[in-house]
C-alpha cells in the first residue's frame, strides 16, 4: 500500500541522513532583514529544500548517486537576530563551525548575502589558507550600507576580513566608493565584470582551499529570474557548472552557499536552478569529477 499522503521531510533532496552518519550539512538561514529593494528571500532556503525533492539523485555527468554516497543532513532553520545583522552572521559562524566541528561539509542555503560572511569566518578558522570564489551581479564591497557593516550591500567586504582572496565573477554593478575601494586594495585581478571571464584565470588567484558563494543574481535573469535585484546580462547556467567543474579538479572546496533566492509566486524555474545548482556543486565537491 502507497503512502502517498506522507511527504518527504523537511530535507535537502527529501532524504534526511542521520546527522552521524553524514558528510555534508545543509544550513537553512531565511534571514532577509537588510535586503534593499523588496523582501522575500527568507523565502529562498525553503523553497530550494521543497523544490529538491524533485532533482534526480543520479547525476549522470558523474555517473553517481551523489546523496546517497555522500550523506546529507539538514539542520533545521536557523532563527534568525531581526534586529541585528550582525548578531545573525554570528549565529551563522556559530551554527558553521558546530558543523566544521563535528568534520562536515557545509552548504548554506539563503536568505541574504550577508550572512555568508559567517561560514566564511568559520572555515577560515581551520583553513589558514582558505580563498573564496564569488557567483554574483553585485561586487558588495561596501564597507557600510544604510547605517550597518552587515547589510548584504557589504557581503564581501566582510567576507575579506577574515581571508586574503576573494575572486569575483560575473559582476556588473558596482558602485564608485567600491571602485576606489577596488584600486586601493588592488582587487582589479580579481574581479570578473560582466558575464565574460577566463577560467584559467579565475584558477590562478585561487588557493588550494576554496569556499564558494553564490548569490543567484550572478546568473542571468532569463535563466534565474528569482532574485531581490536581477541585473540583466548575467552568467549562463553551462557556463558557471563548467567553471565549478573545474575549480572542484584543481582546487578543494570545503564548503558553499546558494543565496539570495526570492522565489516568484507560480513558478518554480528559480528554486529548482538553485536546488539543481547546489546538488551539482556538492558532486563536484565530493568527487571532484
Ligand atoms: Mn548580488
């Protein structure tokens, strides 16, 4: 007799591994408290979750049932501090390093970009040598935005405090405070405008141990149109799995975020990319196919 009125736990993919027995840990954190044009993204880390039951669990480019050999658990929603950004990143850097504690992988799903910074704080603890690589529109060197340094504006500004090298992809907007910035910290080597970049390139300024963050406005908006702010001219779908694909070969990723999903009411194209996205990327991670 078929159950069919029993859904899936609330777990990435549907499939809840005890938490032991797991080697990656998904972090929900539906935080959306700085987020400047409209509200919503809070939204995003349960629409990813919901939208990754129906992601196939073979990954045919791998040739593997990545959930099943890898083991994921996942946490249940962090609680968000509404009243303090930065209180929240702290949390996140909290609830980050429990699970770098206890030897998993971890994969935060957004929520705002702001938070990243915490994971990035986290591993950067055990990784001396630890770099980022960043999927997004926005350069979000800001030091300060609308009266906090935790505001998403600053996402990777914050993130520089705790590591040398952060290389940015696929941004397209940017204001002239952090062009200055930009010049004066000698980032330009590091910044990829528009959707146009040279992997070989993007390898170069990497370290060995990478973190990668993914605010989903990087990418085109015909492609992941649910976002806070898309900003037309973006990355392609292809393009990006292929620049990760070989980032997972020659480097060592130890951990990611998918952020900023705002999903759109009747449609649910952004939560599966961004779900398809995180699971492709976890493969990646693991096998380094
Ligand atoms: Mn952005």
């Amino acid at each position: 007799m078929a159950f069919t009125h029993i859904r899936a736990p609330y777990a990435f993919m549907g499939y809840q591994c005890p938490m032991e027995e797991s080697k990656a840990a998904v972090m929900p954190v539906p935080y959306d408290a700085t987020t400047s044009f409209k509200a919503g993204t809070r939204e995003g880390p349960h629409a990813i979750i919901f939208a990754s039951r129906q992601v196939e669990f073979f990954d045919r480019e791998l040739g593997r049932d990545v959930a099943e050999e890898v083991g994921i658990h996942t946490l249940p929603e962090m609680e968000p501090d509404l009243g303090s950004a930065e209180k929240t990143v702290r949390r996140v850097q909290e609830m980050a390093e429990d699970v770098i504690g206890q030897g998993k992988f971890p994969i935060m799903f957004g929520g705002e970009h702001s938070v990243s910074a915490g994971v990035v704080a986290a591993l950067a603890k055990k990784y001396k040598n630890l770099s980022v690589l960043q999927i997004d529109a926005h350069a979000d060197l800001r030091d300060e935005y609308e009266g906090t340094k935790f505001n998403h504006a600053c996402a990777m500004r914050r993130i520089r405090d705790h590591v040398k090298t952060a290389v940015q992809v696929g941004i397209r907007s940017v204001c002239r405070e952090e062009l200055d910035y930009i010049k004066k910290a000698r980032l330009d080597d590091c910044i990829h405008w528009g959707a146009e970049f040279d992997t070989a390139e993007v390898l170069s300024h990497l370290t060995d141990t990478v973190y990668v963050t993914i605010d989903l406005d990087g990418f085109d908006p015909s492609e992941c149109p649910g976002v806070g702010t898309p900003e037309p001219g973006g990355l392609k779908w292809l393009q990006v799995l292929k620049l990760l694909r070989e980032v997972s070969q020659k480097k060592k990723i130890v951990g990611f975020d998918i952020m900023e999903l705002m999903p759109i009411p009747n449609t649910v194209q952004s939560e599966f990319f961004a779900a398809k996205l995180a699971y492709k990327l976890l493969g990646y991670s693991f096998f380094r196919g």
